[in-house]
C-alpha cells in the first residue's frame, strides 16, 4: 500500500540519531575519548543554541557525526 503524504523525515532523524549514537559507542568502545567529548561537546553546544527543537536534535547531529570524524583528524596533523 502507498501512501502519497508520508512523511520520512521522521524515519531519516532516527536514522541520523542512531548513527550519531553507534559512532559515541564504537569511539568508546576503542578509547577514543578525545574524539568522544568533542563530538558530545559539539551535539550539547548546537543542541542548546537551537532550543532543543527536533530540527535543533536533527542539526546537531549532524554537526556532531561530521565534527567527531573531522576535528580529531586535524588535532592529530603535525605541521
């Protein structure tokens, strides 16, 4: 059965959330704890400047699954 008005971006922030949840774990999981509290760090941060809206949950983790495998990464470059 199709159903012309459904709306996925429910199913689409569950799958980002759940996303943004396994890459807390697995950084745990390995001891990657600076990697962890930045991406922790970022989520709390744009979680808090949105309101803690669902498009605010939606925004910071995204922010937190991109800033989590980015901001380590430059942390570990030495010049």
């Amino acid at each position: 059965m199709f159903i012309p008005h459904l709306d996925v971006m429910p199913l689409i922030y569950g799958l980002i959330i759940f996303l943004g949840l396994w890459s807390m774990w697995h950084k745990i999981v390995n001891g990657r704890f600076i990697a962890f509290a930045i991406e922790v760090g970022v989520f709390w941060l744009v979680f808090s400047l949105h309101g803690g809206t669902m498009a605010g949950g939606f925004a910071a983790a995204i922010a937190a699954l991109l800033a989590g495998s980015i901001f380590p990464r430059m942390l570990g470059r030495k010049p």
